[in-house]
C-alpha cells in the first residue's frame, strides 16, 4: 500500500477569542488527523495558528473537518500538503537580539546585513512596545551562523552605527 | 566497562527521587567507570545521573572540557551532590539524553556552591558558574525526578524574566 498518511500545512488566522485552539484541535481530533509540531500566537488581536496535521485522507478531506469549526469561528483557513516530517530539527548555534525606535526597514536592513553574512533564521519573534509615540522595535532571532559566528558579528557592527542596538550570543546547548 | 541504555521519557524511572549512596565500595566504582563511558558514548553529552540509565542512587558525572575558553573543573563525580548557594539567574539552551531531539530553553542559577562526595566519599566544595554549573542543575534534577522539560520557558516569557531580573 502506497503511503497514504500525509503530512499537511495548516494555517489558520482571525480576531482572537477565547477557545480558539480548543475549538480547532479537538475538531481535528475527532476527524482523525494527528498534530505534529505548531506555532500559535496573538498578534495585534489576532490568532495565528500553524500546525503540521497528519492525516490519512486527502486535502478535500481535511478541508471537511476544518472548514466548519474555521467559520464557525471566522478563521481564514489555508490549507498545504507538504514534504515536511518530524524529527527534522535543526539546532540554533545563535541568538541575536535587536532593538531600537521604531523605524520603516528595520527589520529588512537587520535581517538583510544578517543573511548575507550567512545566517539562516529559524526562529523570528518582533514586537513593537513604547508608546504610540514613541515606538519601540523589539526583534529576537534564533538562527544557525553558516559562515560562523564572527561574520555575524562583523554585520551586525554596520546596523549598530546607524544606531541600532544589536547583540549576539552563541547558543551552547547543554546535552546532559 | 560496559555502555549502559539510557532510558528515555516517558519511563517512569526517569520521575523517581534517587536515594543517598552509603557505600563506597568496587561495586560503586565499577558502576561509575560504566556510567561515564556511557555518558561519553553520547553524541556532545557533557552529564549524566544514575537514574537516567536506571539506577535511583544520587550520582551524577559532568565533564565540560570539551568546552573551550570556560570555566570549569574538568571531569567531576558527584555523590549525593548537595546545592549549598544559587546566585543569578540565566537562561539557555538545553537537550537531554533522556529526550531525543528536543532542545529547550530553561532558566538556571548562573553560579553555585555544590557539595558532593567523590568516589571515595570525600566531601569536596566547589564554586561554579556558567555551562558547568547549569550542567550539574540538569544532573541534579534527575536526581530528584525532574527533567528539563519540568522547567522549560516559551521565548516570551524568557525575555519577560530576563526584563525583571537583569
Ligand atoms: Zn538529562
């Protein structure tokens, strides 16, 4: 029999509520569809929700179990098969953490510098605090430094002289 | 010598509160020589404790030579290790041999006075600080039923933390 439990991308995103992800979860439950790993997060009074979802049937068929309890809430449902598998992680080797006023193209310039000297960004979390006023951009990154930690460092010297506030640190996973 | 199987969660024996060792005797060495070429038959394994190959006594052995530009006190066995002072607090990445792939971010003293024997029995004081010392807190905790897992911290609420301590 061909391998028939697959592995779907499932995004789901709309006002925030209370029992949102129980809502979800138990109706994929109850469908028969299996969670694997997910991301979910209020962001600006919405709910985002990824989820890795295995199910044996087709993406008609999960769209079946999901379409429902997604309007039921008013989520906006996307819905992927996808290559992905568990047991696929990959470590970060480095953390960067940025911060400064808010300003138009901080992230692009902070990532852009930080690309191009190798890094691969697993893990991006920004928020903006302060006040309406006077914003303040809060980015953290978790990353893996391809081309090593020191060509990090180096780009990050250039987003600092234009007076943002950047600081590295490598990651040493304790295994014990 | 031999390399012992490490258990892995959810093996009740890994939530059990490991007894005082008494005895100091060939049978307890011979355990330790085992112990320490399982933790080194490890990939990148710097700790271990009695229990996580099934033996509820408190051991643990940490090594972190292997770490460059740090400080530390080579390869240590700790005997009914006993945490004396925790100062500071910080924050890293953790795996466990016990959990196979997963790391995790957990909040951990940054230094520490420890009191453990040797294999001997010998009573020893150490100051530690850094990788070490988060080292001997994930052994210890396996010495008293908890993994790191007990102790994980969303990257939200590690920088919540780190905003009201630091
Ligand atoms: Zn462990």
């Amino acid at each position: 029999m061909a391998d028939n439990n697959h592995w779907y991308m499932l995004s789901l995103i709309g006002k925030d509520r209370p029992g949102i992800v129980a809502h979800v979860t138990s109706a994929l439950f109850e469908g028969g569809a299996n969670l694997g790993e997910a991301s979910m997060m209020r962001l600006g009074g919405n709910f985002s929700m990824m989820l890795m979802v295995q199910f044996t049937g087709n993406l008609h068929g999960l769209h079946e179990i999901i379409d429902g309890v997604a309007e039921s809430l008013s989520l906006h449902v996307h819905l992927d098969r996808i290559d992905g598998q568990l047991h696929d992680h990959r470590q970060p080797d480095v953390r960067i953490r940025v911060y400064g006023a808010d300003r138009a193209g901080i992230v692009a310039k902070v990532t852009g510098v930080l690309a191009e000297a190798g890094l691969h960004i697993l893990d991006l979390e920004s928020d903006v605090a302060g006040t309406q006023t006077e914003p303040v951009y809060i980015m953290t990154i978790e990353g893996h430094a391809g081309e090593g930690v020191a060509a990090l460092e180096s780009a990050l010297e250039i987003v600092k002289q234009e007076g943002i506030d950047a600081s590295l640190e490598a990651i040493d996973i304790m295994v014990g | 010598m031999a390399v012992l199987e490490i258990l892995k969660y959810p093996d009740p024996r890994l939530k059990e509160i490991a007894l005082e060792v008494e005895v100091f005797d060939a049978a307890l060495q011979s355990f330790i020589a085992d112990l320490e070429q399982t933790m080194r038959a490890g990939p990148g394994g710097v700790g271990i404790a009695a229990p996580q190959v099934g033996r509820l006594q408190r051991i643990v052995i940490v090594d972190v030579s292997s770490k460059p530009k740090i400080k530390q006190h080579g390869r240590l066995v700790l005997i009914n290790p006993e945490i004396l002072e925790w100062e500071g607090m910080a924050k890293g990445r953790e795996g466990c041999m016990s959990v196979p792939d997963f790391t995790g971010n957990v909040i951990r003293a940054k230094t520490i006075k420890l009191r453990a024997q040797d294999e001997q029995g010998e009573f020893h004081d150490y100051d530690m600080e850094g990788f070490e010392a988060r080292a001997v807190q994930h052994e210890i905790d396996h010495l008293d039923g908890l993994l790191f897992l007990d102790r994980l911290v969303s990257r939200r609420n590690d920088l919540f933390a780190r905003k009201v301590y630091k």
